[in-house]
C-alpha cells in the first residue's frame, strides 16, 4: 500500500468545533459545512445534498475510466432503493470498493484534489471497532460534507469483509457475500450514473433490516437502527 496519505484531522484542526456546528448555511466550499449536518433527524439542506452529488459525480466518473470495481452502499444505498436519490436526512455518501483495487483507488487522490476536494486515508488498525482503512473525500479543507469510501477484502469462503468498522457498524449487517456485489450495473442515482450492487434488495436489508422501506415507522425521525433487528442475512454473515 503506498504511504503518502496523510491522517485524517481532527475535527478542530480547520476551524473550531462550536463555528462548525453554529453556522446556518447555505455551505460553500469555501464556508464549514451546515450545523444541521450534526442533526440526523434534520432534513439534509439543498446546499450539503448539491455538494455530495458533485461529489459521487466526480469520483464516480474516475473510478468507471480506471476500471475500479465499487459500488454505492449504506446510506447511499438506502436512498437509492427509497428514492433513487439521496436518503432525506443523509448527510454524506458512503462508497464500497474491492480492496483489490484499494491502491488503484487511493490514486484518484491527484485528480480529486484538482476539484478543490480534500482526500485523507487512514491506515488499518489493529483494533476492529475504531476505524480504519478508510478514504474520506471531503468537499474542501474547510467544508467536511464527504463521501466514505470503504475497502472489502475477501475470504476464502467468499464472503467480503472490512478490516476495519465503527461502532455504527454494530447496527448494520456487515460481512456479505461477493456475490452480492459483482456484477455491479449502472444506474441513476441523483441523475448520477453510479454502480448498483448485484443484489442491492440483499445488501440493503442485510444492512438495514428487512424493515429498510419503513425505517421511520420503526424507529421515527431515525436512519439508524437503534437495537439489532437482525434478518436471517444478517445473522448468518457475523464474524
Ligand atoms: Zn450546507
């Protein structure tokens, strides 16, 4: 893996944390993103929703002239399957990409840098639950709205995984089978051509439930599942 990636920074390293969750917006790329971007109840401002799209647009367009193989995922996937675009209260955009093509990808990091956007990579860790292995493509040094963009590495029996998750993890189906990723189609998401996993119906409730279509209904005002309503998916791919 090459090793020119700088750490990601601390959320005061630009501005102060109390300026970044004040400001009332609309976010440029030259202001700190909206506060709201802290509220996951709130519905996503038009200016942070604009900023994620061009955001995917570019990367997407990179990534299809290198052959990298990825796909939207989590969050992204979601609102995919709701409404072909952007989850009302997302706040960024999450990518999956096969780890085989992590170096293929962290090489984009040039071309998205001359778009103004600030790349960051952060080494795997030892520890499974602290993040890691891990490139986050923000909008610029100032304004963090970013896309994830996580790595899957696969097992002998096919089944891909993260090296790394965070504690939100805990409350989503992680490890799924290749199968389910590739072959990967193009589809409109935003009016953006992005790649669809081969079984997104099964990653999306292995993700979020079999209750993905009515997450408000389960659990109001919430993307996130607070308690573990496993699908038999789910279950069957815990480490
Ligand atoms: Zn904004």
């Amino acid at each position: 893996m090459k090793g020119n990636y700088y750490k990601a920074p601390k959320p005061n390293a630009v501005h102060s944390d109390v300026t970044h969750r004040a400001f009332p917006g609309p976010c440029t790329a030259e202001t700190v993103r909206c506060g709201s971007a802290y509220e996951f109840n709130t519905k996503t401002n038009s200016c942070c929703r604009s900023h994620i799209i061009k955001i995917v647009s570019v990367f997407a367009e990179l990534a299809e002239q290198e052959g990298i193989p990825w796909i939207i995922d989590y969050g992204t996937l979601l609102g995919y399957m709701v409404n072909r675009g952007i989850y009302w209260n997302d706040k960024d955009a999450d990518l999956s990409v096969l780890a085989t093509h992590r170096d293929a990808t962290l090489g984009l990091r040039e071309r998205l840098e001359q778009h103004g956007f600030y790349v960051t990579y952060a080494m795997p860790r030892d520890e499974q639950w602290v993040g890691g292995d891990r490139m986050k493509i923000r909008l610029s040094r100032i304004n963090h709205t970013n896309c994830d963009i996580f790595f899957w590495e696969q097992r002998g029996d096919g089944i891909l995984f993260r090296n790394n998750y965070i504690s939100v993890d805990k409350y989503k189906g992680r490890e799924f089978p290749a199968a389910w990723f590739s072959p990967t189609k193009l589809d409109l998401w935003e009016g953006v051509p992005v790649r669809i996993p081969a079984r997104a119906d099964l990653l999306v409730a292995h993700r979020y439930s079999r209750d993905w279509n009515r997450l408000e209904e389960v659990n109001p005002g919430k993307r996130r599942l607070d308690i573990k309503i496993p699908d038999g998916a789910w279950k069957r791919f815990e480490r």
